[in-house]
C-alpha cells in the first residue's frame, strides 16, 4: 500500500508540473480550469437531460402500445358481441313463440346493425391512429376492414331475412355466412392483442434495464466529472501554492540575512516571473549587504574623526561664546575662525564709521536714585542697545558705562558702514526712549548720538594680560566730540557721513569742539520721510 501511495502522489504531482510548465497566466489557468469543470457539469446535465428523453420516449411508445392493446381488445369485444347477437337468434325458435320470435328478432337485428355500425366506426378510428403506411398494425388493421367489408352483404341479407320474417333462413344464413368469419377476424384481433402486450411487457423490461443502466451511467459520469474536477482543482491549487511556498520560504530566510538563498520553480507565469525576481533581489542584496559592511567599518572610522570634530568645533564654539561676552561679536568670530589671531587683529589703517551714544542726566540720576535702580537702568539701555548693534551688523568695541562705541567696517569691512550707523541711530532713540521710560521722571534722562566717517588706526590694545580690539584717530574722536554736545534726542553726524547716507537732515553748527583745530559743520537727522540727494564731496 505504501508504494501505491507514493505511485499515486507522484501521479499528481507529475500533473500539478505539468500544469505549472503551461506557458500561461495564473488568471488564464484559474479560467480553463473554471471552464473545464463548467464543461464537464454541462456534458452531465446533457447526460441526464439524454437519458430523460430516451425514458419519456419509451414511456410514450408503451403508452401507444397501451392504446393499441385497448382498440385490438375493442374489437374483438366487439366482434364477439356481434357473434353473440347471431347466435341469439336461434333462441326464438326453440321457444316456438311467434309473438316473441318477432320481438327478439327485432332486437336482434337492430342489435347486429348497431354493432355491425360500431365495429366499422372503430376499425376506421384505428386506422386513422395505428393503421396508416409504416405503422406496425397497418397490415393487421387493413385485414380486419377487408373482411369487414366482406362481411357486409351477408349483414345486410341477415337482415333482410329477419325483416321478412324467416327467422330460420336469417339463422342458418348468420350461422354458415357470419358466424366463421366473425371468429376468424375475433382470433386476428386477439392475436394482434397479446402480441402488442408481449411488445409491451418486452419494452417495460428494455425500459427497466435501460433505467439501470442510465443510473449506472450516470452515476459513472458524476462520479468521472467530480473525479476530474478535483483533479483540476489539485493540480491548479499546487501549480500555485508550491511555488508560493518555496518564495515564503526564501523570503523568510532573506528577511534572517540568507542572502545567498535561491529558489527554483517550474511555472511559466506570474509566480515564475515572481521567483526570478526575487533570485535577483536576493543576488542584489547580498551584494549590497556586502558592500554595506564595507562602508559600516568606513563608516564607524567617519564617525570617530566626526566626533572628534564635532568636539573640537563645539569647543571653538564654547570658545566664542565665552569670547563674545568680553569682544564684539565679528572680532570673536575672525579670533575664532582665523589660523593666525595675530593677522587678524594686526595693526592697521582704514576708513571706518565710528557711533558714540551716551545718556544724557545720568549722572544726576546715579546720585539721586538706589544701586539698584542704577544697575537695572543700565542693564535696560545696555541690553536695548546690544541686539540693535548686532542686528544692524555693527561691532560693539566698548560700554562706556552710560554709554557705547560701536565700529561699522572694522574689523570686517563694509560697503553701506554710514547707512547703517545711521539706521542705529535712529533705532537706538526710539527704544531707548521707551525702555528709559520708567527711569525718566524727575531725572530727564536721554539719550544723545554722535556719528562720524573717516580714518582711523585698527588693532589690539592692552597688555599680555588683557588686549582690546579698538580703534583710534580722527574718525573716534569726531564722533565722540559730537555725542558730547548732542541734546537727549539728537543726532549729530559729521559731513563725511551725511555725504554718504540718503536720509532727511538738517544743517548743524559750526561747533567748536575740543580737540578739533577748526570749526566743524554737521548734521543733525530729523526723520525717513523721503529720501534725500546725496550731499557733494
């Protein structure tokens, strides 16, 4: 049993190949398998509906043969009546009765000519049904009419006899003329009779075996149908699940890193196409994965120079930082980003704009109000001014206590370095003025702004200890003799800068101012309104 077993399954699996080779789709396959089964429940149906029929037709022939048993049986009931009424009319005579010879000879021969009627109407009725051309009982049904009409002229003598009154004559006559061929037509139809019921009993046993034998074929054919179909069924489902197996199974150890796995399917369709796509995604991969590896152990040596770097760059950044709160932003970041911090802040020569800002009254308020207030006023000026000063790109050189210096063009050279000064300028009144607010009453405190364009000597100042990046020279000292005669509110610029700026100003002096040989011409800036012609140089 066991090698029968193995026989069968490689019987099955032989033809689940075989269907799988078939160069079609998956869809194509799934249809004719459909259709397979579709046809041979058809051919069934077909089967059945044949055998129906074959049934229903022997059904009807013994139902006609029934019909022709009932005529056949008709006729000779009638032939036999039609002997009994000639033998009746011997009666009469032998009850010497000459009032009932003519009464029951009168019955009788009414009766012989009923019957006589009644027999040629159902002789021709079963001609019409049975006796045509190529029907079995044509011959037969042709006999007995012949006869019949044989038999007529002697009826008609019957009587004729009978109404005359010679009853004996009508006798004899019946008897020697009638009576024999009467008997002789009752056999035929007799004979015909039991023939057609053998012919029946014969077809009910052929109709009897030929309902077995469509059972049997039937059942055969059912039991053929459900055996291919499943067959169909089988091979379809494991021409795909196979395959489908064998894919999940390489793809689960491609999912652990087998990337060396390789699958081989027999199909011709989608799931063939899909097992060569993942042979190349797996052959794709470990290639991949392995130059992975390679770039893993790049990789881990980048990321150790990286963090090296970013730790090195995150010190220069701390560094910055902690340089910030002690230089201006733009000299802390070329110390920072420079190879060489002395080229950086070398000494030299360059044309620069230099804003000086100082409160004005402060003095007066430091003696009048508390330390605190003191601080806290100046801590508002100092962190109102600070993010304007970066924001308009200037470099914050010094606080001055109530005051500052800020440098536009040094030491990172600027081509607008008046224009912005000036936007300061005008930023600084308006935010002072209101952060300074709360501190103003009884004190008048203000804030006045000098500015001025021109040379000025660049570089380190101080000692090993401690060095300032500033600058010095006329440009400096211009600028911080005009904020010293600046009223809270005003802005004083020097004629190079107005000449450099297109904004609204009014002239200013000449001022006397310490230090400075002559008289000096400025400006003083009134508003944005509409820009202004550039001054002449």
């Amino acid at each position: 049993m066991p090698h029968d077993r193995n026989i069968g399954q490689f019987g099955l699996r032989f033809v689940a190949l075989s269907v799988a080779r078939i160069a079609l789709s998956v869809r194509a396959k799934l249809l004719a398998a459909f259709l397979g089964i579709t046809g041979l429940l058809v051919i069934l149906v077909l089967f059945g509906l044949f055998a129906l029929h074959q049934a229903n037709l022997r059904t009807e022939a013994m139902m006609r043969d029934q019909e022709r048993i009932a005529f056949f049986n008709d006729t000779y009931t009638t032939i036999s009546n039609l002997n009994a009424y000639i033998l009746a009319l011997f009666v009469p005579q032998n009850l010497q009765d000459e009032t009932s010879h003519n009464g029951v000879s009168g019955a009788s021969t009414r009766s012989i000519q009923h019957v006589t009627a009644g027999l040629e109407r159902n002789l021709a009725l079963g001609f019409r049904r049975f006796g045509q051309p190529g029907m079995p009982d044509e011959k037969a049904i042709a006999s007995l009419r012949a006869d019949l009409q044989e038999l007529l002229p002697a009826i008609s003598e019957l009587r004729r006899l009978s109404q005359a009154g010679d009853l004996t004559a009508a006798a004899r006559h019946g008897l020697d003329q009638l009576f024999g061929p009467l008997q002789a037509m009752q056999r035929e139809a007799y004979t015909v009779a039991q023939d057609v019921e053998q012919e029946v009993r014969d077809l009910a046993d052929l109709t009897s075996q030929a309902y077995l034998t469509s059972r049997l074929n039937i059942m055969a054919a059912a039991v053929a149908a459900i055996g291919i179909a499943l067959l169909l069924g089988y091979s379809i489902s494991s021409s795909l699940l196979w395959p489908i197996e064998r894919i999940h199974a390489a793809l689960s150890k491609l999912s652990r890193g087998g990337f060396d796995s390789r699958i081989t399917v027999p199909n011709r369709d989608e799931l063939g196409e899909l097992a060569s796509h993942v042979n190349q995604t797996s052959e794709k991969l470990g290639a991949l994965y392995g130059q992975v590896e390679v770039q893993k152990a790049q990789l881990a040596d980048w990321n150790a120079a990286l963090e090296s770097r970013v730790a090195k760059q995150i010190e220069e950044i701390e560094r910055t930082n902690r340089l910030k709160r002690f230089l201006p932003a733009q000299v802390a970041a070329m110390i920072v980003g420079a190879t060489d911090e002395a080229d950086v802040l070398r000494t030299r020569k360059a044309e620069i704009t230099v804003l000086f800002a100082d409160l004005r009254g402060f003095t007066a308020f430091a003696a009048a109000a508390s330390p605190d207030q003191v601080i806290a006023a100046l801590n508002a000026f100092h962190g109102t001014c600070g993010p304007l000063v970066e924001a308009c790109g200037g470099t914050l050189e010094r606080f001055l206590g109530d005051g500052l210096m800020v440098l536009f063009g040094a030491p990172v050279p600027l081509d607008d370095a008046a224009q912005r000064a000036v936007d300061l300028a005008q930023k600084m009144q308006v935010d002072v003025r209101r952060v300074m607010a709360p501190y103003r009453a009884g004190h008048g405190l203000g804030l006045g702004i000098g500015i001025a364009t021109g040379p000025a000597t660049l570089g380190r100042i101080g000692f090993e200890g401690r060095f300032d990046y500033s600058a010095i020279g006329p440009a400096p000292n211009l600028a911080a003799r005009l904020c010293e005669i600046a009223s809270d509110g005003q802005v004083l610029i020097s004629n190079a800068t107005a000449r450099q700026v297109r904004i609204n100003m009014d002239p200013a002096g000449p001022f006397d101012l310490k230090g400075i040989g002559s008289q000096v011409a400025a400006y003083e800036l009134t508003s944005l309104i509409k820009p202004r012609a550039a001054l002449p140089m």
